[in-house]
C-alpha cells in the first residue's frame, strides 16, 4: 500500500541545508532571502514550513533563540530562532552555494 501525504524528501529542505551547511546557523526570514536569491522562488511560509518538518526529521538543530530589540509594527522585541544542520542531514555540497557565499563575503 503506498504511503499517504506529503513526500519525507524535500528538494527545497535539501537546498536550505547546503545554505546553512556553508553559513552555519540562520533565522528563518534571512534562510528565505539567502534561498530566493540562490534557487528558484518559494514563498517565506515554505521555508517556515520546511524549517519544523527538518527539526522533527533531525535535519535541522534549533541553534539558540535571540530576543532582538528594535522598532517593529508589532512592537519593540522580536524573538529569532536560529538553525543550524541537524545530524541526519546530507549535505551534498553545492558549489553554487559556496560560491555565492563567498562572493558575499567581502561586502561584510
């Protein structure tokens, strides 16, 4: 009998570990930016979504989680929680990502 929902396997998970296998660790709305710019368009709610199935699939580790003060439309504290790559997670080392991180290197 086949095996109902969603695919285990995500190609947009797959490219936000070679992001964070190359940056580290990252909050969510930064992976997004980093992920449109590199590979084609998803929405920031699929980068979220992909975010917690990694955490539950071990592909993905919650870093630590910053409370970051400034001026927000919700107010002045925002809580950012930030990944890094989980033990189950195969980075295959894309060469465009490093690529496009070291390139972005130098602007810092």
């Amino acid at each position: 009998m086949a095996s109902r929902g969603r695919p285990v396997k995500s190609e947009i998970r797959q490219n936000m570990i070679e992001i964070l296998n190359v940056i580290g660790s990252a909050y969510g709305y930064l992976i997004h930016k980093y992920y449109n710019e590199l590979f084609p368009a998803c929405t920031r709610e699929n980068i979220y979504y992909n975010l917690r199935k990694g955490v539950k699939l071990g592909e993905f580790e919650l870093a630590e989680i910053k409370q970051e003060k400034g001026a927000y439309s919700w107010g002045t504290v925002v809580e950012k929680k930030y990944y890094k790559v989980g033990p189950n997670a195969v980075p295959r080392g894309n060469p465009r990502v490093k690529e496009f991180f070291d390139k972005l290197k130098p602007r810092k």
